[in-house]
C-alpha cells in the first residue's frame, strides 16, 4: 500500500474505516493514564498535522512509543477514521508504528514554545521544522508556481541566462568575482597599481557572478518575442539591512515591440496573480500569518488585487512629497532617488494602495533605459507596494544604436565590453522593455515578514554563509 500524504489524509474523501499508511515528524505528543497516546503528525505537505491514537496493544508500545518527543521520525499503518475532535475531519487509530529516527529532548533546540527568528538563522539547518517557516516555504513554492503559470499562459518562453557573466548590467561594480588564479601568487607578482592578466584565468577575462540576467534576456526576447528569466542574482554589498542579501532570486519578464505602459501593465497583473494565487492555494498558511506574523496581511493582499495601482511620474511624486507635512529622515528633492520612507509615505498614507512612479531622471538610472525627448528622463518605472517599497524595478530599453552608444561613453564604461548587446540595436532593432522582481520581496509581501533572512532558505549575508 501507498503511502498517503497528510495533506490528503486531513480532507480524506474515502470511506472511513479504510487502511492508510502515513509518514512523517512528531510535533507533539501526549500520553493517558489509560493506556493510549495521541501523536500529533506532520509531513510537511500541509501546515496542519493529523491526531494518531496508538494504545498499549502495540507491541512497541512500552519500549518505543511512551519513549517518543517532538521530533522523532516515525511510519504509522492503520485505519482512517472520523474525528471526534475539532479542527479536522480525520483521525487516525494506529496498527502499527515503525520508528525511523529517535530525537533527544534534551539537546533538541526547536522544542521552546518561543525562539527567535534570529536564533533560528543560526541553526538554518532545521528551522524549516517551525511552524513559520514551513509555512513560508508552502508560500515560497506557492509563488514559484504561480510565476511559471502566469509567463507561461501568457506565451513567454523561459530562458536560462548565465550565473557567470563578464558584464556588469547595473554598473555598480558590487560583484563577485569568479577566478581560478591563484591570490596568493598574484599578489606575490603585482607591481601597485598593476592588474592581473585575465588571460591566463579560466575565461580569459575578468568575470563575476551575474547582478541581473536582464542583458542576456534581451538577446532572446529581441529574436522570439516575449521571454522571462528565473534565476539566482548575486550583489557583493556589504549590507546588513532586513531588505538585502548576497544572494536573492530574480525574475525578469522582457518583451519585444513593448514600450513602458506596456511594461506596467504586465508588472501589475504579475503582482494581481501572485496574490490571488497565495489566497487562493495556501489558506491555511495564510491563516498563520494572519494571526501570528501580520494581522492585515489578507486586507494587504485584497487590495492589491483589487484597485487599480495608482500611476504617477517621478515629477508628481516629488512634488506631492515635498507639500505633505511629513517629517522625512531624507528631504525629497528632484534628482535624488527616492528612499523607502517616502515610498511607504505614497503607498500608506497617501493612496493606501500600490503605485507605480515613471519617467525617472536619467542621471540615477542605468545606461540601457529608453531616453525621453526632454532630455532629462528615461522611461524607468517602479512599483510600489505597501509596508515593502519598491517590488519591481523596469524600463523601456534604449532601442536607438547612437543614443545607447553615447550613454556608455558617457558613463565611463568600455563599449567594447557591450558589442554584443549594441548589435540588439544595430540588427533589426525593436522598441522593448521589460522589469525585474525581487523574488525574496515578494515573499516578503504575501507573508508578512519583515526580515528578507527569513524568506530565503539559507540567507547569505556578509559574514555569513554556514548553511
């Protein structure tokens, strides 16, 4: 017989009385003075557990069962019942219990009824056995699905971009740099000021891990249309805010003969449907997070799904900024990019709802963005959410072979390093444009959580790489 999960053995649709093999952890455990212990079971695949009765009648009742704690491992063969108490429809009565793994109660750091999400990152390992953070990976996997689904009706085509690239897409120079020469001998050798010769590296040139697979998108999207990206990003930034890592997942939608309405528009059905998925198929982690972690995470989601996202260019939101009587750590100015407090300002206080700012100044955006005819913006645009900020950053891409030329020039960067992605422009050119999301910020989103540790399985962060 199969094993059944406990997913399905919770909302069983059989008839009662059946046989039913289930696997799974220990979450609680309590034993009666008349002989029966009740077994609180739990295999992941649901955020609830399911009730085992066993009695003294089984034989490893004595030496096994009554020895059990949180924790312990254990194979259940029985009979499906109805439950008699509330919560579930199901119970199980136990004909046998294998025991796979034992767990010592006195060393076992997850049996506290509170521990700190900071100490649970110092044990990684075993923190997807909370409640929390089960739930967030039912979440987590949730979205992954929900992202697949969205491009895919849509006819995007999903592509690998490389983790391993020689081109810096946002320009910041904050990467990690992959090589197979030797430090040590290279630092023995180098006059100051002097540069290795990447020659004789792996690659032949300098290379790093990918910031962005944005660029490389863009060759296939300006061949096959619409294409989306879903990959590990890397930024060696050392910071330790609860909104960066080292190591995050993007994904990154680019749509051929698309300018920047076109782009709003698929960035705020993306953000419509992710939510809509979550409620939808994750009801019971949801009802987690609601009444442990946020109490107005499900009024959060509902009116992102249900209004409309406000649009505004980068001028009016200055502009409404600088007349409200909010005291802002940072004075809004034209020019400057705008911080987190005065995102939520405009998502929280203001409108109350997601929003999207556009037209950029072209002097804080990256080289690629489409220039407007003033001269002075790019059709940059970002989304906004409530209690997150920015979710999702995009653009129309430069399309124009001389403007996109000069703007490398301008920036001081080598245009010999971008000959492959001019000739995008130089080669049947097409007005596109695509956006980029945080994977890990949208987890953020639909959970509740505050720290972006805590939303990613293993964090890497300065310092910090154990796992």
């Amino acid at each position: 017989m199969k094993r059944t999960m406990i997913k399905e053995a919770r909302n069983w649709q059989g008839a009662f009385g059946s046989d039913i093999i289930i696997n799974g952890w220990i979450r609680t455990k309590r034993d009666s003075k008349g002989g029966f212990s009740f077994l609180e079971i739990n295999d992941g695949s649901c955020f609830g557990n399911i009730q085992v009765v066993a009695d003294n009648k089984l034989e490893n009742y004595e030496t096994e069962i009554l020895k059990l704690f949180p924790g312990a491992s254990v194979r259940v063969e029985g009979k499906i019942v109805e439950s008699q108490g509330k919560g579930q429809k199901a119970e199980i009565l136990a004909q046998k219990i294998k025991v796979f793994g034992t767990c010592d109660v006195n060393t076992y750091p997850i049996q506290k009824q509170k521990i700190s999400f900071e100490t649970l990152r110092e044990i990684a390992h075993l923190r997807p056995r909370t409640n929390t953070f089960g739930a967030m990976a039912r979440v987590r996997n949730e979205l992954i699905r929900a992202t697949h689904e969205f491009f895919q009706t849509r006819g995007f085509l999903n592509v690998h971009t490389p983790i391993i690239t020689g081109s810096d897409c946002e320009g910041a120079g904050q990467m990690f740099q992959v090589t197979t020469l030797d430090p040590l001998k290279i630092a023995k050798h180098l006059k100051p000021n002097e540069v290795p010769d990447y020659k004789e590296d792996f690659f032949g040139k300098k290379t790093h891990l990918t910031v962005s697979g944005q660029l490389e998108g863009e060759t296939y999207a300006c061949a096959l249309g619409n294409i989306y990206t879903f990959g590990p990003t890397f930024r060696a930034e050392n910071s330790n805010t609860t909104r960066h890592l080292a190591e995050f997942w993007m994904i990154e939608p680019e749509m051929a003969f698309a300018d920047i309405l076109d782009d709003m528009e698929l960035a705020e059905s993306y953000l419509k449907h992710l939510c809509s998925s979550v409620i939808k198929n994750c009801s019971e982690d949801m009802a987690f997070f609601q009444e442990r972690i946020d109490k107005d995470i499900l009024v959060t989601l509902q009116n992102i799904i249900e209004n409309d996202f406000v649009r505004i260019t980068y001028t009016e939101a200055v502009e409404i900024l600088q007349k409200s009587d909010k005291k802002f750590d940072f004075t809004p100015q034209w020019g400057s990019d705008l911080q987190t407090e005065h995102e939520r300002y405009l998502t929280e206080e203001k409108f109350k709802k997601p929003v999207i700012i556009y037209n950029y100044p072209k002097a804080i955006k990256s080289f690629y963005m489409k220039q407007n005819d003033d001269g002075k913006t790019v059709a940059a645009m970002d989304v906004l959410v409530p209690k997150i900020g920015e979710i999702i950053g995009g653009s129309q891409r430069e399309d124009d072979l001389e403007k996109i030329s000069q703007r490398i020039t301008e920036l001081g960067m080598d245009i010999k390093d971008y000959w492959w992605y001019l000739d995008l422009r130089k080669y049947g050119t097409v007005p596109h444009a695509g956006f980029g999301l945080g994977f890990e910020r949208a987890v953020l989103l639909c959970t509740g959580m505050t720290n972006i540790r805590d939303v990613i399985p293993f964090p890497r962060t300065p310092r910090n790489a154990e796992f």
